[in-house]
C-alpha cells in the first residue's frame, strides 16, 4: 500500500473521471413524499459542472426541477468521486454544447420524441477517496471552492 494520495492528486484524479466518465448515480428527493430516487444518469463535465439530460416528466426529471439539492456519486466503491450542488434546470442548451454533450453521452436528447430537460449540477463540494486511508483527506471542494 502506498498510502493516501494528497489533495492535488485526488484533484487532478477527481478531475480525470469527470472529464472521462460518462454515468453518475443521482440521488434525488421527492419534495411532496420525502422519498429518495437513485437514477442512472449520462452526464458531461462542462464549465466546472456536470450536466445531465433526462424526460422531463419521469421522477427523476421533475425531482430535479422541483428539489434543487443534489448529490451525484461517479465511479466505483473503492474509487469514488462525491458531488453535492444545486441543480440549474436548462429549457435550452447551445448548439455546440448539445453537440458536445450527445458526444460524450452516446445519446442527444434533441433528436428524441419525448421532452427531455437539461440540468447542470454546479458542485458545492467533492468528496474524492478510494480507501479507509483516504476518507480523513476526502474533500477536494468546499463551498463551491477546490481545496
């Protein structure tokens, strides 16, 4: 073992999956019941934040237009990458940005017959850790602001 990596390589490591991966677990609340929903989701890593399309009328779609606070894990158990931030529901998103994101994802919500909505997760803090070892040093962003 190795020990725990330092702040600015689990950055640069947080860093390097947001930018490759392309599928997060959203979690997110039903304001009217409570309940918690963990959805699948396509996303890119765009000006600082992570941008997801889903229907606009599934749960998870108007969980996200009605209940703000997100929290979104990327990767596995043993290397995992935490995002918690408030979500900005998007009617439009540029050209070039749709183009990009259909890129990444494999898919463009665009070209669909049902409405799909936008979202962008502007994070508020990243937790990044693969072991026990790590968990002392986990967050990488606090308050909008990378450590």
């Amino acid at each position: 073992m190795t020990g725990p990596r330092s702040t600015e390589v689990r950055r640069q490591d947080a860093l390097y999956r947001l930018g490759h991966d392309v599928d997060a677990w959203v979690a997110t609340t039903d304001t009217d019941t409570g309940a918690p929903r963990l959805t699948p989701l396509s996303f890119l890593w765009h000006d600082e934040s992570l941008l997801f399309s889903t229907v606009t009328a599934s749960p998870t779609g108007r969980n996200l237009a009605a209940n703000p606070s997100v929290q979104a894990g990327i990767g596995q158990t043993r290397d995992v990458v935490l995002v918690r931030g408030t979500v900005e529901v998007l009617t439009t998103v540029s050209e070039p940005l749709g183009d990009t994101f259909a890129a990444k994802t494999g898919f463009d919500p665009r070209t669909l017959t049902d409405p799909y909505t936008y979202f962008r997760l502007h994070p508020g803090s990243i937790q990044v850790w693969r072991e026990e070892d790590e968990l002392a040093g986990r967050w990488v962003m606090r308050g909008g602001v990378w450590v």
